[in-house]
C-alpha cells in the first residue's frame, strides 16, 4: 500500500516514515514529490484514484467537508486519515511524536478497511474515529 501525505503535512514526515518502513515496507511519498506545490486538492485526489492504491494522510479536515474536494475523495474510493482539530497548531517534534505514534494504527486500518472509508486521527483520544461518509 502506498501512503501520500498533503502539503498541509511536512515533507520531512514523510521521509521519516519512508526510512521507518524500509526497502519492503509501505511506500510514503510526500504531495511536493508527485505534484507540484500548489496542486489542488481535487486534482491530485484524482490523479492517485486513477492509480489506485493509495491512502491519503492530511492534516486538511476541509476536504472531508468542503463540497468539492469531499465530492473527489468519496468518488476516488481512497482511504483518508484526517488530522482533528488542534494538530495543526502543535509544534514540528511534537507533531512528528504523534504521527510516529499513530502509524501503526494507521497502517493496520489502511490494509483492513474496504478502501474510501474516511477516519480522523485525534490529538488527544487513543482511538480513530471512522467518518461517516
């Protein structure tokens, strides 16, 4: 499976991942990777739909909202996890403690749920809560 995380997310999470998961592990790509820096949400929403695969990972909960960027996501069918509220105003280590934290819950509901299933990941609880889409 492969991972994309949005620009509202640090290129160096993405890295970080990628080093942690290793040769066989999951692919971790950060959006300035693939896109250039002021893609549209929609538009690398369904560029990764056409390849298929792929879990988003954003610290973006307005796509989950806004009209159409959460018309693209759901029509995309990929699996999205959406950084709660509060996550955006933590510091850089702590944010990367969080997501570090995080991946393996991540991961492990990425290769099990039917893809296009939406969750948001807290600051504070210690479950993801599943999107009702």
């Amino acid at each position: 499976m492969k991972f994309f995380l949005d620009n509202n997310l640090s290129p160096r999470f993405a890295q970080a991942l990628q080093a942690l998961e290793g040769d066989g592990g999951h692919e971790v790509i950060h959006l300035r990777s693939k896109f250039s820096a002021d893609a549209k949400d929609v538009a690398w929403i369904r560029s990764l739909a056409r390849e298929g695969n792929w879990a988003i990972i954003s610290g973006d909960m307005r796509i989950s909202q806004r009209r159409f960027e959460r018309e693209a996501w759901l029509n995309s069918g990929l699996t999205a996890f959406f950084f709660a509220k509060g996550w955006t105003n933590i510091k850089f280590w702590e944010q990367a403690w969080h997501l570090i934290k995080w991946w393996p819950a991540i991961v492990e509901q990425a290769e099990k749920i039917r893809p296009g299933a939406g969750f948001v990941v807290p600051l504070k609880s210690a479950k993801l809560e599943q999107l009702r889409v």
